[in-house]
C-alpha cells in the first residue's frame, strides 16, 4: 500500500508570469511556497486540501483533458469577485441535475476551471438516516 503524505497538481505554462498573475492576483490563492529563480520560477499555491505547483514552462498549453475542480463555500460570490477581478466568466453559475451548483472559468492557456457549490440539502453533505 502506498501511503500518500502530500500531492500537488503539476501545471507547465506557456507564460509563466501570466499564469502566476491569474492564480495568484485574480483568482486570489494563497502562495504555500515559492523556489528557484527567474521568470520560469516554481510557485506552489493552496487548493484547499491540495497544492497547485506552476513551473518550468511549456511550448504549448496542457491538454483539454486536464481541468481543475475547486469547492467553494457560495459560488455565486465567487461569481461576482472574479468578474471584478477581470476574470473572464465562461459559463456563470448553474444548479447541475446532480444537484451541484457550477460555474465555469479558465486559465491563461485555456485550462478549464470548475468552482462547485455543494448546496447544504446534496447527498455529499446530508445523507438521511445516518
């Protein structure tokens, strides 16, 4: 058995700084730790229970199959800070038929991003009986 201490999502942008900008000045995420130097620079940001790490630098963006999926507390708030900050809203928030409440945005190198609202009556947070 493989005991896990810690993960990260690895991201490699096409544009480092640009990248560090949108996940730390618009989206807000805090910085966990920062190392090596110059524009290609490691920055590992907190994702809630995980780590986002930008570094190195990639020719082209990540595939399409890559996406990040991050729990907020109201995602219409987030909705609503995010486009103050400039950042552009894909699909505004919308109440999925599995009961979660979603919006969509994404980052720099087209990465898409889903903010998810587990509304307080959805099964992975009451389930009756227990």
């Amino acid at each position: 058995m493989v005991h896990v201490l810690s993960s990260r999502t690895l991201l490699r942008p096409t544009d480092p700084e640009r990248s560090r900008d949108f996940y730390g000045e618009r989206l807000g995420l805090s910085v966990y730790r920062e190392f090596g130097t110059g524009p290609e620079r490691g920055t590992v940001y907190f994702l809630g229970g995980g780590l986002l790490e930008l570094s190195g630098r990639s020719d082209a963006p990540p595939s399409p199959a890559v996406r990040l999926w991050m729990q907020v507390a109201d995602v219409t708030a987030a909705c609503e800070e995010l486009r103050a900050r400039g950042v552009e809203i894909v699909r505004p928030p919308v109440r999925e038929p599995w009961g979660l409440v979603e919006m969509w945005i994404a980052d720099p190198d087209g990465t898409p991003i889903v903010l998810v609202e587990i509304p307080a009556d959805h099964p992975l947070r009451y389930r009756p009986g227990i």
